[in-house]
C-alpha cells in the first residue's frame, strides 16, 4: 500500500501556476500532472481561460499577492516590532500558507540583517583595535 498524495483541488491548480504553493506541494502536483492525464487536461484548460483574459477575483488576489505582507512588514516582523495581530497575520502567511514569495522576502531580509550585524561587530572590534594601539602613545605623550 504506497502512500496516496492529497487530493489537488482546482484552486491548488491555478496557485501551481503563479507558483504560490509551498515547494513540496509545487513538486508534489508537478509529479500529480505528469501521471495523471486528467489533470494535465484540467490545467491545459485553466491556462486557455487565462489566456481568454477570464479571472476570478481569487486569482487577481493570487497573481498581485494583494495577501502578503510588503518588505517593510517583514522587515519589523523580523525585528518583532509588529503588533501582535499583525504578526500572528505574518506568521500564519509564511507558516500555514507557505509563501514562497514571502519566504524569499524573509530569508534575504534575514541575511542581510546577520551581514549587518557581523560588519558593525567588524566595525567595533577595528575602533578597539585602533584605541588600543593609540592608547600607549596617548599615555606617554607627556614624557621627555
């Protein structure tokens, strides 16, 4: 008995195409329409529709990711400067819903953050070492 893959549904379908799904289930329905002929139809057809320039409110929401949060929104997320409705709406779209876009967003913002801090203790270990070598020659100035 192998194991059976969940049940794609229509809406699945059309987030495969915009590539808003978690990667898992992007390749799990990937490897889906590849077996089953049924589906490749079903998205053939979604394509033509879109193609017609038919779409739902849901796919205009979809497609412009009216739904995730901006830069800036991650940004203070990271900083855990969000109000607290806020961040749970932040935590559940990257968690539960698994943006990929907005994965993207946080783990670069997350990236540069750890680049910034690593250049300012860079930074302040260079000030220590530039006090440290002047500090002998501040104290004997004086002397003959």
């Amino acid at each position: 008995m192998g194991s059976q893959k969940a049940e794609i549904r229509l809406e699945e379908l059309e987030a495969f195409l915009d590539e808003a799904l978690p990667a898992t289930r992007m390749r799990e329905i990937e490897e889906a329409i590849r077996q089953d002929r049924n589906l490749a139809e079903q998205l053939r057809l979604i394509i033509q529709r879109r193609d017609s320039g038919a779409v739902s409110i849901a796919e205009v929401w979809r497609r412009h990711r009216l739904s995730c949060p901006t830069r800036e929104t991650l940004g203070a997320y990271l900083l855990d400067t969000l109000p607290t409705e806020e961040a749970r709406f932040v935590r559940v779209h990257l968690e539960r819903v698994g943006c990929r876009y907005c994965l993207a967003n946080l783990a670069d913002l997350q990236s540069r953050m750890e680049a910034s801090q690593e250049q300012k203790e860079a930074a302040q270990r260079r000030c220590l070492r530039y006090f440290r070598s002047s500090l002998h020659h501040l104290t004997h100035s004086g002397d003959p």
